[in-house]
C-alpha cells in the first residue's frame, strides 16, 4: 500500500473541511486514530466557524470512551485520502458529537496502485452538469494511475464543482495523437498552491465504456511515465 502525508496550512484544512460536509464522508474516533483500533465512527454533519458536528453510525448505542473536554484523534475517509486531525470533545450525544473545529489537517494518502507522473504531462477537459446545457473547464494533468488521477484547475472551476460530482474526462496526451475519454467522481478539492487554482482529486468509473479507456491508459503510462510518485500532489 502506497502512503503519503501531507500537513495542510490553516486555509487548505478549512477549505477540505468545507468541501467534506457537502459528502458527509465518514469520521473515526478514538484515541490513536494512526495506530490504533477505531472506538466511536461517525458522519459529518457539519462544519461550524468553532466546532465541527458529527452523528453517531449507531445512534443510540453510544459507548463514549472520552470525557467531556478531553482529547480527541479523529481520521476523515475521503477516497484516496484519508485526513488526521487532533482536537478536543465539547459534547456528545447518543445522537450527535460536537467537536472543537480542528485548525489544522494532515493528509494521509492510501491507494491501491502508486500515481505516476508522465513523461509530458497534457491538458484535461472536464465536463459536468445538465446534458443540454454542459459546464467545461479545461485543467492541467499532474499525476494520475488506473484508478483515477489529479490534476490543476483555476479556482472558478473548482467552486463550480463538490466532492461527489460527476464528471466527464477527456485527456488529450502526446499532442493530441492519443485521445482518452473517461467517466470520473470528484473526491477531493484541496487548494492548489498557487494563487487561483485547485487541485482537482477523482476517481475514476469502472465499468461500460470507460473500461477500454481504462485499459489504453493503463498502456500509456506504462509507456511513457516518469516516475511514481511518493506525493499525492505534485506540481
């Protein structure tokens, strides 16, 4: 299993956690949310100014093994990320957790096949939303493997879109002398690193057309890679 940890600044772990409640994706508890054993998982409900809601998976059958204002290691699952946080309780429920907003995330990437960077990366064209009436954006590939892929887009772009969306992918590699279309799910949307951008995570959708797509891309990069990346997001 590749891994990769990445701390993000106070702005990137706001803006994460801003997409996250739009997917209300799964939180573990527990006191050594790096090594040890899950105690409580929740879902995300909201993400507040000072303090972040979460809602049991079992309601009612809470076993609570912290105290009130005691300490707290939570790990946010976001394919194919995960994201660690430390922060403490305000209160818990058998319905509701509410926990102080962390400042800070720590990306911790697991996937099944390492990304890879090419040889010469290319453009992305990306298309979303209503089929008469089509959003576009075209973005600029920094890594991708079988399973999906990462790449850069201006920021108006990726207001436009949330964790979970589908999307429409179409690289355009070696010149346009190799032309691969492919159905994704957006997954993550951290921010980009430089100034209007954001790096646009997602998954791509086995199955139909997309596996002959699927399979080129496999050969591609096998063929003209770089290298394999130890990061999930390179620029």
């Amino acid at each position: 299993m590749n891994l990769a940890r990445i701390v993000l600044d106070a702005e990137q772990s706001a803006h994460v956690l801003d997409q996250a409640v739009r997917a209300h994706p799964t939180v573990v508890l527990s006191s050594n949310p790096d090594r040890g054993p899950a105690a409580v998982e929740t879902h995300l409900l909201d993400a507040l100014p000072h303090a972040v809601l979460l809602r049991p998976r079992l309601i009612g059958a809470l076993a609570w093994p912290f105290s009130r204002d005691g300490a707290c290691g939570c790990r946010m699952l976001m394919w194919p990320v995960h994201y660690l946080f430390e922060t403490r309780v305000l209160e818990f429920h058998s319905d509701l957790v509410i926990l102080v907003r962390p400042e800070s995330l720590t990306m911790l990437e697991r996937r099944r096949s390492p990304r890879t960077r090419l040889a010469r990366s290319c453009d992305v064209h990306l298309c979303w939303g209503a089929t008469q009436t089509p959003r576009r954006a075209v973005g600029k590939l920094l890594n991708l493997s079988p399973e999906g892929m990462a790449c850069r887009v201006d920021l108006a772009t990726a207001e436009e879109l949330s964790v979970g969306d589908s999307v429409e992918a179409l690289l355009i590699l070696d010149g346009d002398s190799e032309r691969i279309e492919l159905r994704a799910v957006v997954r993550s949307l951290t921010p980009g690193g430089s100034p209007n951008t954001c790096l646009l995570g997602v998954e791509f959708v086995v199955g139909g057309r997309s596996q002959s797509s699927i399979r080129r891309l496999r050969d591609h990069v096998g063929a003209h890679r770089v290298s394999n990346l130890t990061a999930e997001y390179v620029g």
